[in-house]
C-alpha cells in the first residue's frame, strides 16, 4: 500500500494561446518532473478530485462532492474524451467509507467530467484511459459552497478508505490557484445565461464552440492588458502553497469564501481540489514535498503550479 499525490492547474487555453517559449519551457519542465515522479509511484489506482465548468453538474442538481462509478469526458478544449476506467468496486469502496466518516457524498452511475478531470489525466499519462481511476467531483464554481473545513475533512476520509484498498493509489488534484475567468454567475446572469446554468447539458456542438471561442476571446484580452477581469495574485498563490506544504491543513479553515474571492478570484475556490489531495495524503502522516512549481500566466488567466508529495518513508 502507497499513498502519494500530483496536484497541478488546469487551463482550457494551454496549447491554443501560448506564453513566451521560455514559459512554456518552465512548464514542460515541471511536468516532466511530475510524470517522472508519477512513473516512480507507478500506481494502480488514480483518485482524481476535479471541478466541473458547468457541463457534467448544474444547478439542476448540485452536489457540494460527488464520487463517480463510471464517467465520461466530453473531450471539451482538445482534451480526450469518452469512457473514463473507473474501478467501481474501489468508486463504492470510497464513497461508502467517506458517508460512514461523517462526510456527505454523492455518488453517480453516470458521471460527465470536463478538462478539469480530463487534462491532468493527458498531461500525466498521455490519455484518460490508461490507468484506472476514481473520479472525485468537488463544487469549485457554483455558489453557494461549503466551508473549506469540509473539503478538508472530504479529503482525510478518502485518504483513510484509500491507504485501506491496500494498493498504489495516487491521489490526483486539478484546479487553478488564483484566477478570475470569465465562468458566469448564477445571481448575476441574464435570464438565458441562468438557463443554461440550469439545465444546459449537452449543448450543441456549434454551441460549444461559440462557448469555448468566447472563452479564447477573454484570455487574449487579459493577455494584452485590455480585459477587466481579476489580476493573478502571485503573493496569495505562493502562500497558499506554503501552507499546503507545511502540511497545518487545519488553518485554512479560517479562510472564509469571501476572503477566496476577494483575493485571487472567484475561481480560486478550485484549490479545494489541491486541499482535499494535501488532506488525503496527510490522513496517513507526515508527507514530504518532492517538487513544487509556480509562475503566474496571464496567456492562460492562471496563476500556475505544479506540486508533487509522499508520505514520509515510501
């Protein structure tokens, strides 16, 4: 039995708006020092806790957590798309363990993931298909949310039930650090807007390029200084990270929702997924830092990073 853990951003404009060479260099340096840490773990199992950007969970319906038996990716912003392998024996194995630790999940027969999910799964394995995985939904985007106290607790009850599966999970967190995009607000939307918010699953395919091309739009504006949207907040990502890596978890439960947007974004709320992971893996003890990356890019309206960890002794 292993426990270890992967967190890095996600970005749908990776690939399509790209920052200077040397950027991207950076980049692909500190993932290939991920995936060379990923091949050393060599796990059996992925646990993967993603947000959704209103495309699997909407306001029809809106769990604060869900954990999936079986999934598919929509392949939205060039990432793969179709069947997730999810293990379901594992998928039930969590969920029950987490209900029974005190923490509400929904669990789904039918899950629908997006980049969020999908992405890291490409940038790490080459695909979503190659190893089998859990997929973890947490609420990053729609209002109202949770305390984060919640996510944390989420996350040691699903690193209980996974060091219990006696196998060589790795535990996988996808989500920005601070970023502002522009993802529509339910209180603050137009009526047809609300409606999507609603009940806007699968939309056409002229429709999502429409959607993914306004998207395109936003971030070359924020890239050339001409946009509104929220500046990166370098100084709150890097302390953020601090903390995860001091591994005092439990401080962050005095980091209100507000605080969250009014200091890196209302997409900032997507580092539950780097909580929850940095709770899962500190469930079984101490845990070590194996690498850490960071840089601010306003080509992706992301504040970056990339953080890799074990347990003490692996």
């Amino acid at each position: 039995m292993s426990l270890a853990l992967c967190a890095l951003s996600h970005t749908p404009v990776m690939g399509v708006h790209q920052p200077a060479d040397e950027v991207v260099a950076r980049v692909e340096a500190a993932l290939d020092d991920a995936r060379a840490f990923v091949a050393d773990v060599d796990p059996d199992l992925v646990v993967v806790f993603a947000p959704d950007h209103y495309n699997g969970f909407l306001y029809d319906l809106m769990p604060s957590f869900c954990i999936g038996a079986q999934a598919t990716a929509i392949g939205d912003y060039g990432t793969s798309a179709g069947p997730l392998p999810v293990d379901r024996a594992a998928a039930r194995s969590l969920a029950s363990a987490v209900l029974d630790a005190g923490v509400d999940v929904a669990f789904s027969e039918r899950m629908t993931v997006d980049h969020g999910c999908a992405q890291p799964l490409d940038l790490l394995f080459g695909g979503i298909d190659t190893v089998p995985v859990v997929p973890v939904f947490i609420n990053c985007v729609a209002e109202p949310l949770g305390p984060v106290s919640r996510v944390r607790l989420l996350g040691e009850a699903v690193g209980r039930a996974a060091a219990a599966l006696d196998r060589r999970v790795l535990l996988l967190g996808s989500g920005g650090l601070s970023h502002d995009p522009p993802v529509p607000r339910l209180t603050e939307a137009p009526p047809e807007v609300v409606e999507r918010l609603i009940s806007g699953r699968n939309p056409t395919p002229e429709e999502r390029a429409a959607r993914q091309d306004r998207v395109f739009d936003a971030a070359l504006a924020y890239a050339a200084g001409t946009s509104d949207l929220m500046p990166l907040n370098p100084e709150w990502d890097r302390r953020f990270l601090e903390v995860l890596g001091g591994g005092d978890l439990a401080q962050l439960d005095s980091w209100s929702n507000e605080s969250f947007v009014q200091e890196a974004g209302h997409s900032s709320h997507e580092v539950r997924t780097w909580i929850a992971v940095h709770a899962a893996l500190g469930a079984m003890g101490p845990y070590e830092v194996r690498s850490t990356f960071y840089e601010a890019i306003p080509e992706w309206i992301a504040g970056f990073g990339v953080t890799t960890a074990e347990t003490r002794g692996r």
